[in-house]
C-alpha cells in the first residue's frame, strides 16, 4: 500500500465531500428557515479545516529523524489531533450558544422549516456514515490518530445531522421549539466527542504506558525466546502512534558476552519486526542468580 497516496486520497475526499455538504447545509438552512440545519452545516464546515490539519500532522509526522529530533515527529500527529479535538469543541459551543439565544430570545417568533433542510438532513446522514468508514478503515490500515479523530469527527456530523432530522421534522408538524432544541442535542454529541478526541491526543502525549493486555502479549513473547531466563523489568511508553520499550532480561551468568548480546539482539530483531508499533526497544542484560540457573 503506497501510505502516502492513501493519506492524500483520504485527504481528498474528505475535504471536498464536506466543502460540498456544508454548502448545501448552509443554503438549505437559510432558505428553509432551519437553525438546526444551519448549525449542521456550520459543522461541517469546520470539518473541512479539520481534514487539513489532521492531513498537515500526519504529513509532518511522517518525516524522517533528524539532529533536533532524534526520536522521530510522531508526536505531531498527536497536536494535530488535539487541534482538532478543540475546533470540535468549539463548533459544539458555537452550536449551543445559538441554540439557547433562539430559545431565549426569539421562541415567539420561530419559522415553521420547509422540506428542503429535511432533505439535505437525509443526504448529510448517508454521506457522513459513509465518509466516516471510508476514513476509518484507512486510519486502522495506517494507524494514523489524527485520520481517526477526523473520522469520528465525521460521524459526529452525521449524528448531529440525525438530531436535524429529528428536531426539523418535529417542527415542521406544529413545534418549532424543537428545531433549536435539536441544536443544543447536537451541541452536546459534538463536544463529548472533541472530549474523547483530545484525551486520546493527550494520553499519547504523555508517555502513558500501554493497555495491560499488550505488554501481556509482549512479556510472554519476550520470555519465550532462547537464552532469556526472565524478565526483571518492563516499560512501555507511547509516542505519538508508536511505541518505545524499556527491557531488562536475564541470561545465564556464565555465558560470554556475545552470546548474550546475540540473545539480546535476538529479542531486539524478534519485537520489532513482529510487534509493528513498537517503534524501539532498549535492552539491558542481567546476569541471572544462581539459583536461576
């Protein structure tokens, strides 16, 4: 798989698909007399800068080591996630703000919506879901954080198009309170998921171990390999999508140094080519008891 044609493909269609969406959101909120649908479609406008940032860190991310950065730009990605995560959560805000205003202080005079934003409601929903998968499976393929964020930053549009639906059909049928209404629901949905994107984006940041289950995976393989009686220590540390191991082993105390260094490399070699995101492995070679001889 050519990974750079992948992300620009990815990039692509996003960025046109939600050009082509939030012009038609936004013409059919205005000319249908629909704040819900106008809400929308500011939504998907700020998914089209958000496609652009997470493609802008996943290109940075991909540069090569170099004096100033030894260990790599993956963390990049990470930030351009967390931009995300935070025009996310601003547009819910934006969202909400004009929901309560219309609620507050224009509820008398509300428009009854035409049938025209209930039809683009219909359209968002299908092209969001799809956009959504298309993204997601390429994200999982390339494991590229910031092509997940997007990709839930999709789905988090195409489930506030269906609170759209649902308050604009409300409100065609005798209740216009529910079409702002509608919009304080999508505000909602939007911002619990800029909450998860950025705690993600965070959590890599951090150097946070990894789940319990992989390094349950990685212990049992490291120990199964020849030479290594067991494992005193074992640190893992997240960076950006990969992943920086800390090990120590023992070996038998009479042994020559190069065969434990071959046992270390062959631990070294063995991690990293079978545990793709572990980036780097730092190992250190004790020198067993006796008794565990």
């Amino acid at each position: 798989m050519n990974e750079e044609a992948v992300i620009k493909k990815v990039s692509r269609v996003g960025i046109i698909g939600n050009v082509f969406l939030a012009t038609f959101k936004l013409l059919a909120g205005i000319f249908g007399r629909s704040g819900a649908m106008v809400s929308d479609g500011l939504h998907s406008l700020s998914d089209v800068f958000a496609t652009l940032i997470a493609y802008i860190g996943v290109v940075l991310s991909k540069q090569k080591e170099d004096k100033e950065h030894p260990y790599g730009h993956e963390r990049i990605e990470c930030v351009a996630a967390l931009i995300l995560g935070l025009i996310l959560a601003g547009t819910g805000i934006a969202v909400g703000y004009s929901g309560i205003h219309k609620l507050y202080y224009e509820r008398e005079t509300l428009e009854i919506p035409t049938v025209l934003p209930l039809i683009a409601a219909v359209v968002s929903i299908i092209s969001k879901e799809a956009m959504f998968w298309y993204t997601l499976y390429y994200a999982k393929r390339l494991d590229l954080a910031a092509f997940k964020a997007d990709a839930w930053h999709h789905r988090s549009d195409a489930i506030s198009s269906v609170g759209s639906f649902v308050g604009i059909g409300m409100a065609m049928i005798g209740f216009p309170v529910m079409d702002p209404i509608a919009s304080l629901l999508i505000c909602l949905l939007i911002i619990k998921v800029a909450y998860d994107i950025c705690k993600d984006a965070l959590v890599k940041m951090l150097d946070t171990s990894c789940d319990t289950a992989l390094e349950h995976k990685l212990r049992s393989y490291i120990e199964e390999q020849p030479g290594v009686l067991n494992i005193d220590l074992l640190r893992t540390r997240q960076f950006g999508n990969k992943i920086y191991v800390d090990l120590e082993i023992c070996v038998k105390r009479d042994i020559s140094l190069v065969d434990a260094h071959s046992i270390a490399e062959n631990v070294h070699s063995g991690v990293e080519q079978n545990f793709t995101n572990v980036k780097h492995i730092m190992i250190h070679v004790n020198p067993a008891e006796e008794k565990e001889e």
